[in-house]
C-alpha cells in the first residue's frame, strides 16, 4: 500500500516548508488566556448602526445586557475562585508524567536486594519473602479468630475484614509495585474499587424486594 | 508551552522519572483490572445480601463444612498466596537477567495453579454431595447458597485456569528470550496473578470465614 | 475500488484507497479497522431502522394488524432498541475514535493494533446472536430486560440476547482499553492535555466511563445468563432472589452508558462548529473537563430510571443529582454557543447536521430533566413522553452528530468529497422527519399513551398516523446518506489533503492517509482551535504547499456572487 503513496516531486519538495520552519510557524502561538473583553459595548454599537432608527428591539437590549452582565461577572470573587479551581485541575492533570522511551532498566531497585531493612533491623530475605510471612500470619490469625471469635460476629465480622483488606494491601502494594511504580496505576485501581464500594453499600442499604 | 514540553523530552530521564513514567502494556492491565473489579463486584454484592438476609443458613454451610472442610479452604488459599510469592521471585530473577531461575518459579507457580483448581473441585464435589447445589433447589436446607457461592467462586477459578494457562505462555516466550531485555511481558503477567490472588483473598474471608 | 483514483495535476494530497479486499480480512490497521467498524454499524442500523418502521406501520392502527400477535411485536422494539444501542451507535463512536484518534494525535497507530482488531471481530458475530434470535424467537423484554419478563417470559432468544450483549461489551472494554492508553501515552512531545482536539477528550471520558460501567452490565448479564440455563434464581423473587437487583445493576451500567453513546457526539460538534465557524473554540478547558464532569457525576445518577420502583425516601436525591447532570451538558451548549457567535459559518452538510444537532439535543436535554421531577416523572413513566425523549437525546443527539461525523471526514476517510446538494436534502428530509416523528410524541404521551403496547385507545390513532407517516419519510430520508456514499466513493469530486482548512492533525497529511499516517513526525499546531489569527494561517499555506491544494471545498471557500466582502482580513 505504501507504494502507492505519491511521492513529491523534487520540484514541490523546493517550494514546501522544511520541518524547522513548520515547528517555527506551528510553536509560534499560544491561545489567549483571557477571553476579549469589550464584546457587549461593540455589539450594542454594531446593532444600533444596523437598525434603522438606531433603537435596539427587546430582543438586543436582552442579549446586550446579558453580554455585559457575563463581562462584570468575570472579575467577582467567586468566577475567580471557579477559574482557579479549573486551573488547578489543569495543571494536575498536566503533570501526570508520560510513556517511558525505553524499557525500563529495572536493576539496582531496592525490592531486588537480597535482605530487607525493617525498623531499623536487617532481616537476610528479600521483601517479597517477607511480604509472603506476612501474608501467611495474618491468614493464620484470620482462621483463628474466625474459630474463637465465632459467636461474637459484632467484633469478628469487621477484624476480620480489616485483616483482608491489609492481606490485600499488601499484595497490591509490595507483589504490584505500586509502592514505586506510577501513581496512575493507584487512582485505576482504586477509582472502580470506590465505585464498585458505593454500589455495594447502595445494595446493602436497600431492603431486597 | 510547546517549548517546555520539547525540552522537557529531550533531557536525559533520571532513575526516579522512569520509575513513574507510565508503561502502555502495564497501563492496559491496570484499566483491565479496573474492570474486573467492578464483574466481581456484583458477584460479590449478591453473596453479602444474602449473608446478611439469611445468616442462618452461611451458619448451617459453615458448620457442615466442618473444621476439617475450612482447613482444606485455608490451605488452598495458602496454595495461592505461595504461588504470587513465586511469581514475584520469579520476576526478581528475569529483571537481574536470570532466565532459568525465573523458569523453575514459574514451574512453581503453574503448578500451584493447577494444585488449587483441584482442590477446588474436590471441594465442589464435596459440597455438592450436601446438598448445596447452583440451581436452586427449594428442598435443601441450604436453598439459595449454593448459586451465590458457585457464581463468584466459580469465575474465580476460571480466572486461575487462564493464569496457569498464561504462565506457560510467558514460560515458553521466556525460554526463547522474549524477556531478557524487556520485562514488562512477565509483569503484566504477574499483575493480573496477583489480582487473581487478592480476589480470592477477599472471597476466602468474606464466604468462609464470616 | 483502487482504480478509482485518478491522478490530477498538482494534486499531490490525493493517494490510492486501500484494496477492496482489505476490509474483509484481519487487519491491524486503526484506519482498516475503523472503516470495518463503521461499515458494520452501518448496516446493523438499516436492519434497525427497518425494525423500527414495522413497529410504526404496525401503530397506524389501534388494533394488531401487521404483526400475529402481541409477543411479535414485542419482539420488534426489544430488537430495535438493542441493535440501535449495542451494534449502531456504541460501534460507530468506536470506529470513528479509532480512524481519528491516532491521526489526530500524530500517532502511527493505536497503542494496541492487534487487541484492537480482536475487539471489532467481536462485533459481527454479536450483531448475527441477535439477528439468529428470529429464527429461535427473539427477544422479547425490551432492551432494559427486566425479570421477571427476560427470566421465565421470554422465549430462547433471550439467552442469545444475552450472549451478544456479552460480546459487544468485552469489544467495548478491550476497544476502551486501547483508546486510553492510546490517548494517554501516544501524543507527539509538543501536544499537551490541554492541547488535544476536543473529540480526543470526549473519547477518553467515554473510554473511562465504558472500562468502569461496563463492567457492571457484564457481571448482571452472566447472572441472568444463569437464571436462564442453570436454574439459579438470582432475580426470582419466589425463591428467594431479587428483582431489583437487576433493575439497579443494569441501570448502574446504563446511565453512563447514555453518556457513552452522547459523549463522542459532543466531541464531533466542538470539531465540527469551531471548524465550520472559522472561530477559536469557546472555552476549551471548560468544554474537556465538563467530559470529565460528566463521566463522573454519570455515576451517581442511575435510579432515575427506576423512580416507579425505588422506594420514596431515595427519590429525592437521584432527582437533585439528576439535574446537576444537567449542568456540564449546558456548559458545552453555552461553548458550542459562543462559538458560532459572531463566526463565519459555512452551512454546508456537516455544520447543518451539527447546528441540528444543537437544537434538537436542547430539547432532548430538557425534556430531561422535566423527567428527572419525580412528580412529572411518575405521570410520564413509560409513556410516549419517555419515548420522545430519548430518541430527541439519541437520534437528534447521537444520530446528527454521526450524520456531521460522516460529512465532515468522509473526504479524510475516502478521499471524495460527499455531494453537498443530496446532503443538503438529506437534512432538510432527516429534520423535518424528525420533528415530525418524535414532537407530537410528546403530545400523546403526556396524554397517557403507554410505550411498548401495539393495541391502544383509539383517541390516539390521528396522532399515530401522523407519527408513522414522518417516520416513513424519516427512514427514507437515510437512503439520500446511503446513495451518496455510494456515489462519492464511485465517482465523488476529490477532496484533498485538508479541504476545510483544519488545524488538527488529521487533516496535515494525506486523503486518505498513508499505512504509516504521517511522512516523518507530525508538527502540530499549538491551539487546534487557533482559527482566525494570521499564525493558522501561515501554518494552513504551509501545509498546502506539502500536500497540494485541496481541490474539495474551492465552491466553499469562493465567495457567493453579490456576497459582501470577507469581514475579516485572516479569514483562515
């Protein structure tokens, strides 16, 4: 297919603009941060020399006023604070970082060492295999409390779920990287598990049928 | 604006910029994670009404299953907690360039897979032999349970047999030295794995123990 | 079709077609799979539409006439409804996206070419589950399928239905993937957030608004799925299931679903207007970020639809959410608005679908929110009022805002221009169709006529008659589109590399573009929306000495005999 593509003669390769003027032409604007002011006067003023006895009909008295309301409005206190509340959201966004332009160079990363830092002492396994302990206690204390608790469901229900979520917790913090990794990745996971939450507690408070 | 941005780009990224840059497969697992939270989601949402409509009949499901039938459960689960321990062992081995090393894991971890789906269905079997069926069945005495425990735990496991099956995909492609430069494939792999982990982490407690 | 292309002198814009054949096969190009995306929906909506006209024939009397019996009529407005929802309008956003989003972000390709072509295999087959389902006796519970109706009432069908339902939702997912991902990540180095084309922005809320509600829509139907063939009694309020739970999950689903059926339209207007207006974009922050707005608030709003249903306590703050809603939508419409104003507006076929779509979806809109009053909403639910409304959201939404789509980069797509006097009747015929159709639906439901019946009280018929007979001119009126497609791609006059003077980048390269989209890496202008200043236009007449005049547009740009002169000295 890409032999199709005509290509440009020599001749129209001379007239066309080479990349750096293109960049030059093309980098050369940056759109008004404000919008024009002055709008609602030079409407009223076009209107009345279009009209023939120079009175404006409701209609333009309407529109004109409204324009001019909309222009006063720009510099109270609250459009101020909506404006720099959107700047804010805009430059957040701005500054989430982008693709990496080369594989990643994963080595020398402190989850690759052999031994592990905790509370100040040195422990000879790595932190995955620490995380694993972790992980393998807190299922053995969920079984447990699960026996001895298994009357008492006002204290168990929420021990237990707490100690889920902190298995989970660590699985998605330690084993998923995002301990290190992008903080995109965080909001994507939690975002649906706040939605998937909300819908869960919607259905719980509803009375079924 | 532009300017900025085109520097910006040229410049030599440091360690600390790489680490949170934004790699487009691992940022496609994460959406796709999003996702299958928000499935299991309503799977899970129609379990806990029924916990909580009908405690007595999960009591009557626990106390049949029996100290032994929560034992055989906890140690499946450590079945799977085991096997994302080795899947990121494994990973630690092909990030320092290891192919071997993270192989033999990835032995480990399939087979865990594997060793989990089957007790899974031993306990299915035994289940079913109680009386807790999918349909419903208004004659048992644990009418109703079994669908909402089938339904989630079920798609749960379904979610391992395609992970075992993935792990032998990135167990082939890592013998040929699809990943000795770029680790990303083996990564995405291990999200989805642990995912599949910490799902079951959540339905163990909430099913079983509460 | 590759011998269609005829050179012409000093036309160095104008490149061969992709063969024929191309289209029919896997393939991982975004502009292949675009086109297959596209052409695909397209039919599934004749087969639709054709639905929807057997439904008006049948309402032209108050008694069953045309159809055997009540479940086959049934049958036609189920169908209808979800052929419309699931295989037209969802699909053509996501073709469209995907022909424009890496050209308009410079990019080669998608971020995922090979997911992307799996995600539009999907689509075919679901389409066929659903067309199979007359063989076997379709589905009968209305799009919405409530048990107990698609549970134990609906005859196999259902289950097909629900199968395909399935398919179009992992395509959406997979397709929603990639286009974040895509927009996130693929953007050339000078092209900021803040500098995308709009329909990026509107593309990316819906994309995170299909990865999150989606979801929802496929966890409800594998349950339903189980009722159906597995005796599980999910939604079986007799043995112990609940009927609400479906109607709540599906609604969690299917409002931001609206949303993702309206968004990219929005999207398409902020393009079309500006360019059609010559004018800078009015309020371009507030115009992106209302699509985020919009994909978040899409969230909360869901048991609006379930007001009848819902117990009293919860109606009020679904009602108070649901005109909040309202208000990211008035947003846009005020900065489409201030666009136009004062611009010199070209009414050619893409900007009178656009400016038709402003003043349908305006109606549509507040239509809307008379519903979202639970006083209002419990007289109207399921009436014809509800009807009215949704077809003024989606087809003088959605539809118009496709039908601009499809005008304005036809010439990109194919590289022909669409004939402008058969577009010009196209959507004299659509509007007048339309209005027609939909307007005296209004009427007839606040009278009390209920949706979804093919028998009703005889007071109603002259108004029905007059619906039907719109809504036949309606659905011809789509042929004048389908024949000059037909014509355009035959012997179309040839467009040019960029014949409406755009500043996105999908317009700086070729028509249609190359394999690899761009020669070299893609300058983009820094404000997409710049039109007007003496900079654009510096940087058009650069462009034009790359890839040649477009010959497409000269009748646009010449001025009408006896028109005034050009207002402004940099008209571009």
């Amino acid at each position: 297919m890409a032999d199709d593509n005509k290509k440009p003669t020599s001749e129209e390769q001379e007239n066309a603009v080479t990349d750096d003027e293109l960049k030059q032409i093309a980098g050369d604007v940056s759109p008004p941060d404000e919008y024009p002011e002055g709008q609602a006067d030079a409407l009223e003023e076009a209107l009345e020399e279009a009209s023939d006895d120079g009175e404006l009909t409701a209609v333009e008295e309407g529109v004109t006023s409204a324009l001019r309301a909309t222009e006063e409005a720009q510099d109270t206190a609250p459009v101020q604070a909506f404006d720099s509340a959107v700047s804010g959201i805009q430059s957040a966004i701005e500054s989430i970082p982008g693709a990496p332009e080369e594989p990643q160079d994963a080595h020398a990363q402190p989850h690759l060492s052999d031994t592990t830092v905790l509370f100040g002492r040195e422990f000879p396994y790595s932190i995955y295999t620490m995380v694993f302990f972790a992980l393998g206690a807190l299922t053995i204390i969920e079984v447990l409390m699960a026996e001895l608790l298994a009357s008492v469901e006002i204290i168990k229900i929420p021990l237990l779920l707490s100690i889920a979520t902190a298995k989970s917790a660590l699985v998605v913090i330690f084993y998923m990287h995002l301990n290190h990794d992008s903080r995109v990745f965080a909001v994507t996971f939690l975002v649906p598990v706040g939605i998937a939450l909300l819908s869960v507690l919607f259905l719980l408070g509803i009375p079924a049928n | 604006m532009s300017q900025v941005a085109v520097e910006q780009h040229h410049h030599e990224m440091s360690a600390e910029e790489k680490a949170r840059s934004i790699d487009n497969q691992k940022f496609a697992m994460w959406l796709f994670i999003a996702s299958e939270t928000v499935i299991f989601s309503t799977m899970i949402v129609a379990y806990i009404v029924f916990r909580i409509q009908e405690p007595e009949i999960v009591k009557g499901v626990h106390e049949a299953l029996g100290l032994s039938g929560i034992l055989l459960v906890t140690f499946n689960s450590f079945l799977l907690l085991t096997s994302s321990w080795a899947m990121v062992m494994g990973l630690r081995e092909i990030q320092r360039g290891n192919r071997a090393g993270m192989i033999r894991w990835f032995w480990l971890v399939a087979g865990l897979g594997v060793a989990f789906l089957a007790i899974q269905y031993y306990e299915y079997v035994q289940m079913a032999s109680k009386g807790i069926t999918l349909y419903h069945d208004p004659s048992s005495e644990f009418a109703g349970f079994g669908m909402r425990f089938y339904a989630p735990t079920a798609f749960h496991g379904a979610h391992v047999f395609a992970g075992v099956l993935w792990c032998l995909l990135v167990m082939r492609r890592a013998s040929k030295g699809v990943y000795d430069k770029n680790s990303v494939g083996v990564e995405i792999f291990g999200l989805y794995w642990h995912y599949v982990d910490i799902v079951w982490v959540l339905l163990f407690t909430l099913i079983y123990l509460i | 079709m590759a011998t269609a292309s005829y050179p012409m002198d000093g036309v160095a814009g104008q490149v061969k077609r992709p063969a024929l054949a191309e289209y029919f096969t896997w393939s991982i190009d975004h502009k292949i799979i675009g086109v297959q995306y596209i052409v695909t929906s397209l039919f599934f909506f004749i087969i639709a539409g054709a639905l929807a006209m057997l439904i008006r024939w049948e309402l032209m009397t108050p008694e069953i006439t045309v159809m055997a019996d009540g479940s086959q009529y049934n049958t036609l407005f189920s169908i209808h409804g979800t052929m419309m929802i699931f295989t037209w309008i969802v699909p053509f956003w996501a073709g469209l996206g995907n022909y424009l989003i890496p050209l308009m972000l410079g990019a080669k390709d998608m971020a995922f070419p090979w997911l992307n072509a799996f995600a539009f295999w999907l689509l075919p087959p679901s389409g066929f589950l659903l067309i199979l389902g007359f063989f076997i006796g379709p589905a009968e519970a209305g799009w919405t399928s409530y048990p107990p109706l698609s549970t134990i009432y609906s005859p196999d069908g259902q289950t097909l239905w629900a199968l395909s339902i399935h398919l179009v939702g992992l395509s959406s997912i997979l397709g929603a993937i990639n286009f974040i991902v895509t927009i996130k990540n693929m953007r050339p180095p000078s092209m900021g957030w803040f500098q995308m084309p709009l329909f990026a922005w509107a593309t990316l809320a819906t994309s995170i608004i299909v990865v999150l509600a989606t979801p929802f829509l496929a966890g409800a139907l594998t349950l339903l799925l189980l009722d159906r063939v597995a005796g599980t009694t999910f939604f079986d309020a007799t043995s112990g299931g609940d009927v609400l739970l479906w109607q709540n999950i599906f609604w969690f689903y299917s409002h931001p679903a609206v949303y993702i059926m309206i968004l990219p339209g929005f999207g398409v207007l902020s393009e079309v207007l500006a360019i059609h207006s010559r004018k800078p974009i009015f309020g371009y922050r507030m115009i992106a970020l209302s699509s985020m707005a919009i994909a978040i608030v899409g969230f909360t709003v869901w048991a609006h639809h379930m007001f009848t249903s819902l117990q009293p306590e919860l109606r009020i703050p679904f009602m108070i959410t649901s005109m909040i809603i309202a208000v990211p939508t008035g947003i846009k419409i005020f900065g489409w608005l201030g666009t136009i104003w004062g611009g010199r507006i070209r009414l050619n076929s893409a900007n009178l679908f656009s400016l038709g779509f402003l003043s349908l979806f305006v109606i549509g809109g507040i239509s809307g929110v008379m519903l979202a009053a639970v006083p209002v909403n419990i007289h109207m639910h399921d009436t014809y009022f509800v009807v009215s409304h949704f077809h003024f959201v989606l087809y003088g939404g959605s539809v118009f805002a496709i039908y601009s789509a499809l005008y304005h980069w036809w010439p990109k797509i194919t590289g022909r221009m669409l004939d402008e006097r058969l577009g010009k009747i196209h959507f004299v015929t659509t509007y007048i169709g339309f209005l027609g159709t939909f307007m005296p639906q209004h009427i007839v439901g606040m009278q009390g006529m209920p949706r979804r019946v093919a028998v009703y009280d005889p007071q109603f018929q002259d108004l029905n008659v007059l619906i039907s007979l719109f809504s036949f001119l309606l659905g011809i009126s789509t042929f004048f589109l389908l024949y000059n497609m037909v014509v355009s791609t035959v012997a179309g006059r040839v467009a040019g590399a960029n014949p409406w003077r755009a500043l996105t980048l999908e317009w700086q390269t070729t028509s249609p573009p190359p394999a690899y989209n761009f020669a070299g890496e893609p300058v983009p202008f820094e404000d997409p929306y710049g039109y007007g200043t003496d900079a654009s236009k510096a940087y058009l007449d650069a462009m034009e000495s790359r890839f040649g005049p477009s010959p497409g547009a000269e009748e646009e740009r010449r001025p009408p005999s006896g028109a005034l002169p050009e207002p402004q000295p940099a008209g571009d």
